[in-house]
C-alpha cells in the first residue's frame, strides 16, 4: 500500500496556460487571509494596504511599475537560456556585478563627463559585466557538462562577496562610518512620473522584451537557440554549434540580469550598498516560468510580481508586520502561482494502491 | 467462478472504441478482442491506429468512446500500472527504457520484483531463465545507452515477460531482429501461447503474420476493414485489405553510369559508446550514381559507421574524404556545405523535432542556406514566407499526410515523419546520402516510395550508402553490397554474384573473406 502522485502532461490551449497564473491570484489572496489571520493580524487591512500599495494609489501604481523593470530584465533573460535548455539561477549575482560596475562607472566618470555619456557607459559596462560572469557557467557547462544550477549559485555567492567588499574597500564612501556603502550616484535615469523612482529603465525593459521576442522568433540564431533546447541531439545532427549555443545563452541572460542591476542603482537605489540583493533574481526564475519563457508573456509575468512585491512593502509597513513573516507569506504566494501553473500543464492523480 | 470463466472465452474485449486526437480520427468505433492462449495480429500500414488500440489497452491512452472488458467484467484502464495489474503488457516500437539504468535495474522496474529491498538475485535468476528460453544471451550489468537497438528490443522483451502477462503486446517486435532471431521469438511466441498467454502481435509485414498469427485483424485509417482467420487469409487478400488497392509495385532500377569517388573511407577505426571498438579497420568507397549497401545485424558497428562519416562521432584512426576533400575532423556544418546528407535510423531523436512545427522540422540543417535568410540590420532572419511555402511543396511533393505545415511533428505518424526527413534530405541535393535503414518500421506504401526515391536520386548522380539489416532492401537496391560483422568488413559483392543464404553466413560471422580480397574488391568493382 503506498500513495503515488502522478503527473501527466496535458493539452491545453496557450490561452489557457498563459491566463492560468493569473487566475490564481484569488486562491493566493485566500492563502494570504488566512496567514495573516493566523500570525494575529487583520486580514481586511491587509487587504487594503496591499492593493493600495500594489496599484490602486498612484504611488503604489508607479512603485510597482518600478519593482516590475528588475523582474522583466532578469527573467526576458533567464527565460531565453531556458529555451536553449539551460537553467540560469545566477540572476541574483549578475544583478550584483551590474550593480557593481555600474556604480564603479559613475563614481569615477560623474565629475568629468556628461551625466548621459556616464549613464551610457555604466550601462554598457553592466550588460559586459553580467555577460562574462555568466560566461563562467555557460563554458563549465558546454565543454564539461558541469551542472549550471550549481554554479550559478556558487557565483551569486562569490558576487555577493564582492559587493562586501567593495563596499568596504574602493566604492567606500568616506563620510558614511558604520553603513558600509557607496558614495552617492549624482546623474540618475530620467523619472517618467517626476519625483518617484518609476525611471526609463522601465521602457527600456519593455524594448529588451520585444527585442529578444524578435530574436529567438524570427532569427536564425534565435532558431538555433530553440532547437538545442527542444532536441539537443537534433540540433548536433543539424549541424549547429550547440556548445557556443548555451554560451551564448547564457551570456545573453547574464547580460539582461547585469543591466537591471544598473538600471535599479541608475533609476531606484541612487547608491550601493549590500541591500539591493534581495533575491530579486530567484524571483525572477519564477516569473520566467510564469512567462513560459515567452518574453512578450513575461511582460504582464513581471507586473504581476511587481504589484505583489511592492503590495507586501507596503503590507509590511502598515500592519507592523515583521519583513521576516511579510517575506514568508510573499513566498507563499508565488508558490501557489506557480504551483496553479504547473498544475494547468500537468494532470495530477492521487493513486492509492 | 470456474463456470463464469469457461463462459467468457474471451480475456481481453474491447468494443467501439473511439480516439481522436487534434484533428485527427485516430480510432473509429474499433471492436476487437482476444482469447486465452490465441495469438491474434494487428495489421495494418502505419498511422492506421494499431498502436493506438493497443495503447489504450495499456491504459497510456484513456479512449474517448467504449468499453474494454477483461475476463467478461468492465474495466478502466487509466494507466499502465492498471494494466500490468490485470496481467496485459507491452512491449513498444520505440524503447521505453531509462538510459541511464543498467539492464537489470531496467527488468526489475515496474516488476513485483521491486519490494522494499531490491531481490537483485532472483531477478538475475529469472532473466537468466526467459533468456535461455528465448535462446539469446542479455548482457544485465550494461547499461541501456550503451546497447544497439537489436538488444534494447530483447531488455524490453525479456522486460515483460517477467512480469508474468496474460496478455502480451508486441509492437512492430521484428523490425530490428535477424531473421534467426524471429524465428526462435517466434518459437518462443508459440510456447507462451501453448501456457495459455495470449499474444497480440502488432505487424505490417505479411509473411510473418501469417505464419504466427491465429487470427488477422487489419485496421485501415483508424477502421477495421477485416477479421480473418489464419487459414482464410492470402497475402493478397491481406495487402488489398491494408492499403485499399494494389501495392506490388516493381522498383524501377535503372542503371546510372557511375562516376568520380564521393565518398572515400581508409582504415576507419571508432569506438563505440562503451569505449570498445565498434568500427575496426574500415575501408570503403562510394561512387557518384551509386548505391553501396552496408548489410549486417543490427549493432556491429553501422551505426557507428554512419556517425563517424557524418561527424557525430569522433574518429579513432583513419581518414574520410568526402568528394576529395579530407573530413576527418571536419564540423557537421561544414560537411553539410559540402553535400553529405544523413537519414538517421533513429528518426525520433535525430531527425525531427517534435515540438516543432512542420516549417521549422524543414529548417533543422538547413537554417544557415542563404536562400532561407533575409538580412535585416545586422541580423539573420528566417525568410519564413520561403520556408512555409517550402515546407507546404513538400508536404504535396512527397504526400506527407497532414492537415497543414503548422502541425507538430510529433503528431505524425513514423512513416510521415520518415517521408519529411527524406524530403528535407533529398531538397537539400546532396552528393552523398547515408541512409540508415531508411524503411524500418514503415507499411508497404511508404516503404515503396522511399526505395524509389533512393533509386530516383542515384539515377541523378548521387552517392548512397545504404545500411539496412533488411535483406530485401539490400538487394533490392545496391549495386555494391559490403557485409559488416563485429565491426570490420567481412565480404564485398555484387548482388548478382550472391544468395540470400551466403550473405546470411556472412552476417552471422560463419564465413569471412581476408581483408586483402576485400580491398581488391574495392578496387576491381
């Protein structure tokens, strides 16, 4: 006698599995109540300064928008190497050398050139810098195999390391004593709503979307992408380079995940410091999925996760809650969307035997 | 309970089963059904919905209308585990097998065998037994990637016999057997009928069902259009039943003058997937306008042959020329461009991509031709107006059956994905083809085809080489035949100076000409 959980593949319609996420939300509102029910808080004013802080104010709107431009770099990123058939959870540690560079950039260029030239090469710089330490990960594993999962996150280590240390060696800022952080960035992205951190780091994202939607779509190399992903062996009968392939699939997501890291210090953060790694690119795995790795489908993927994210920040803030429980129940919830999306592709059977 | 028994003869009813898959009316109000100890065969061409049936049987596909009855008593057969639990098993075309698993881990998946504790001794024990019975060896502490596909069919035999069925399924189980080695299944198939197992045997290939089967159910575009009994039945009759007119159509063999060397192999030496010698000491040759046949049991060596030549797989020693130019260590890429073209036998894992559509299948080596490009800015766009149009010529040009080129490839059947290969193949205008058994597992109509095709092509100059353990086949087609045996040449002829029997002896490793002789023979022909 034992209980075994089936999973069956099914055919659903790409309406279907692409709205599925969204549907859950109310089942991941329920599951929020009754946490925050439990732990002795109001749900209703959760409620209310959730949906306040998630769209419903302007601010809120706008903050969200904000939160979304990380989401939509990172998993346009990660969604590209998963059609090449790889598995980049090294989002988090590229976004810290983006954030990295981008301010070593600024820092020593902000007195002498002009603020867009210096924001230009900061950006530039934090796309390279993502790109080459992802590389180390694409060529472990195309030339030994070596698992990526496991290397992107010893990288995410070693690069939250280093922001450690930069921050207390040269990106020091002298005034700040006990804080270890950076000297302030002066030129910052252009504010589309002035006065928030809503930058133009957000259309950018938008154009990086459609962008690589374009490329694994209608190019030949997004082609090559696809099909080492589909059939690896099909693709080495074709004759395609399937090793340069998930290099360059992986150097393409370490680069997106680099540029937000600089888009978040250019357009939110203004300095660094070791807050900005939140595992902004854990989640952003999740939105990936979310998107099917379709980047036109991660688009609305990346709102939704902003909305939740900042909806929890301000949660957090107006019922007193904890930011270690508003973080618990925030994971919570994406759990239940994905866990709602799989189970769209998938036919679970509970057999008893 | 005894009495009830006697009544219901039959084990295994199924009555008005109806399939349908997306656009497709796989199985159309089918009723068929099998008693104790009865071997009953499944005919039909392919994509006329016999594994489909037997599928269902298995529990991998829940019908859309009708009932299945076992021992007189409605059942549900929502998986295979239900199945296997009502004593029906399967044995499949394509091997379902984990890779990565020795071939004992394999047998003992899924078998009572597997308790708590793994009773690894009586599972070598019982192995041991089915595999005396059977009259072959099983190599158990290999693992499953490393075999050819000839032993991956008796893993999945042997397999299921240690489940203990009262039904069996074979699908298609002599595609990739000798012919010794289908006379002992079937040896075997008639001793497990007399224990009173019924065997349902799945086949596109009359003569063997006809002279195993007790009973000949032919299926017709998802329809069955006949019940014979074995006496009843005439291969012609049969034929007619299947393919709805008559097939037997001679192959127009024409003889193309043959020119300059377009394939050239010295001394080739490969390993194998288990680090052993699978090619040893190889040479050959193929001409312009010529088709050299590689005959042989399924895995000494060809398809190592095959994949070295086209650059799957790394060469030991030795060198290839292809049209004069030394490919040794040349990227597939590059051998593309210079006119090799390869029909894998492993069509599935190779050849297509399932989840792709029909246009992007059409794409798969040939994404880099220009003429399937347009330039935009820096980048390289598919022309995909050229490619769908292209794709859709293929689909009426080689008659593949499909509702459209936006469908999956995987929604095809074996014989139209082999058709799509072959058109994609054949489009490109290579100067040399290697064609791995080009027809296994393919009905009559298609199989036809595709040796037309082939002929067609060496008619227009191009080089083939054809490997098949289908005898027939090499015959029917080579102008050259080389015998491979345990990875070396041992006998090259032309078909006019050789019988079936003595290419027999020689694929069987009983006769072997010296290497000298082999080498001359190259030269002389």
């Amino acid at each position: 006698m034992g209980i075994v959980l089936k999973f069956e593949k099914r055919e659903v319609s790409s309406w279907v599995s692409a709205l599925a996420p969204y549907a859950s939300i109310p089942i991941a509102f329920l599951v929020m109540a009754i946490a925050l029910y439990l732990t002795g808080y109001d749900p209703l004013l959760g409620f209310t300064s959730f949906f306040h802080g998630a769209f419903l104010s302007q601010l809120g709107l706008v903050t969200s928008l904000a939160r979304s431009t990380a989401f939509l770099l990172m998993a346009v990123g990660i969604g590209l190497a998963l059609n090449a058939g790889v598995l980049n959870i090294g989002g988090e540690g590229q976004y810290i050398i983006g954030a990295i560079v981008a301010t070593a950039i600024v820092i020593t260029t902000q007195d002498f050139l002009p603020p867009l030239v210096s924001l230009i090469l900061a950006l530039t710089g934090s796309l390279v810098a993502g790109a080459l330490w992802a590389l180390v990960a694409g060529v472990l594993k195309a030339y030994m195999g070596v698992n990526e999962v496991i290397t992107t996150i010893m990288m995410n280590i070693l690069a939250f390391r280093l922001l450690q240390w930069v921050l207390r060696g040269p990106l020091k800022n002298p005034l700040s004593e006990a804080w270890p952080m950076s000297p302030p960035l002066k030129p910052h992205l252009l504010e589309l709503v002035p006065g928030t951190t809503f930058n133009i780091g957000f259309l950018l994202a938008l154009l990086v979307a459609i962008l690589t939607q374009f490329i694994l779509y209608k190019t030949t190399i997004g082609y090559k992408i696809r099909i080492t992903g589909a059939n690896v062996d099909a693709a080495l009968y074709g004759g395609i380079n399937v090793k340069n392939i998930v290099i360059l699939a992986f150097m393409y997501s370490g680069a997106l995940c680099g540029l937000a890291g600089a888009v978040d210090i250019l357009g939110v953060f203004h300095f660094l410091y070791e807050g900005i790694s939140i595992g902004l690119g854990y989640t952003s795995v999740v939105v990936a999925l979310v998107g099917r790795s379709v980047p036109v489908l991660i688009i609305p993927a990346s709102l939704m996760f902003g909305c939740i994210y900042n909806g929890f920040t301000h949660l957090q803030s107006a019922l007193g809650v904890s930011y270690t429980l508003s973080k618990a129940i925030e994971g919570v919830i994406y759990l239940v969307i994905l866990v709602i999306h799989l189970s769209t592709e998938y036919r679970v059977k509970v057999l008893v035997r | 309970m005894d009495i009830k028994r006697e009544r219901d003869e039959y084990i295994v009813e199924m009555k008005g089963i109806t399939k349908r898959f997306p656009g497709v009316l796989a199985l159309d109000k089918v009723d068929f059904n099998i008693k104790r100890g009865e071997i009953v065969a499944l005919l039909g061409e392919n994509g006329a919905g016999k594994t489909t049936l037997m599928n269902i049987l298995y529990g991998l596909y829940v019908p859309d209308e009708g009932e299945i009855y076992v021992d007189g008593v409605e059942v549900s057969i929502r998986s295979p585990a239900d199945a296997i639990r009502l004593g029906i098993n399967m044995v499949h075309q394509q091997f379902m097998l984990i890779e990565n698993f020795t071939v004992l881990e394999n047998i003992v998946l899924g078998s009572k065998l597997l308790g708590v504790k793994l009773d690894y001794r009586r599972a070598v024990e019982e192995c041991n037994k089915i595999s005396k019975a059977l009259g072959f060896s099983i190599p158990l502490q290999r693992r499953v990637s490393e075999l050819s596909a000839g032993e991956r069919q008796r893993v999945e035999i042997v397999k299921a016999l240690i489940r203990k069925p009262r039904v069996l399924i074979l699908d298609e189980p002599t595609s990739v057997l000798t012919p010794q080695e289908v006379k002992e299944l079937f040896k075997l198939l008639r001793d497990l009928k007399g224990r009173g197992i019924s065997v349902v045997f799945i086949s596109h290939k009359l003569n063997e069902v006809l002279e195993i089967a007790d009973r000949i159910v032919v299926l017709r575009r998802g329809k069955k259009v006949g019940e014979l009994s074995r006496e009843l039945a005439d291969p012609l009759l049969l034929a007619k039943m299947m393919v709805g007119k008559e097939t037997l159509i001679t192959l127009n063999k024409s003889t193309a003058s043959v020119g300059d060397v377009v394939l050239l192999v010295k001394d080739l030496t490969v390993y194998g997937d288990d680090q052993r010698v699978a090619v040893n000491n190889v040479s050959l040759r193929v001409r312009r306008g010529e088709i050299v046949g590689i005959a042989g049991v399924a895995g000494n060596g060809q398809k190592e042959l095959a994949e070295a030549i086209y650059g799957l797989r790394p060469v030991a020693s030795g060198k290839i020329f292809l049209d004069g130019v030394d490919v040794t260590k040349m990227s597939i890429k590059d051998r593309l461009k210079l006119g090799i073209s390869y029909v894998p036998q492993d069509r599935i894992r190779y050849g297509v991509v399932r989840a792709f559509t029909l246009i992007d299948n059409v794409l798969i080596d040939r994404v880099d031709e220009e003429h399937f490009n347009k330039k935009l800015l820096f980048f390289n766009l598919i022309d995909v107006k050229k490619v769908t149009k292209h794709a859709e010529e293929l689909i009426m040009k080689y008659e593949i059956v499909a509702p459209h080129a936006y469908v999956k490839a995987g929604t095809l059947s074996g014989g139209n994905i082999q058709r799509l290969i072959l058109a994609r193949e054949l489009e490109r205008a290579p100067k040399l083809m290697i064609a791995e058994e080009p027809t296994a597992g393919l009905d009559i109509k298609a199989t036809e085809y595709i040796r037309q095709k082939l002929l067609d092509m060496k008619a227009s100059g191009v080089g083939i080489l054809l490997i098949s353990s289908d005898l027939s086949e090499i015959f029917q087609l080579s102008d050259i035949i080389a015998v491979m045996y345990n990875g070396e040449i041992v006998g090259v002829f032309k078909p006019e100076e050789i019988s079936y029997e003595d290419i027999g002896f020689y694929m069987t490793g009983l006769y072997k000409m010296p290497r000298e002789e082999v080498l001359k023979r190259w030269e002389s022909y």
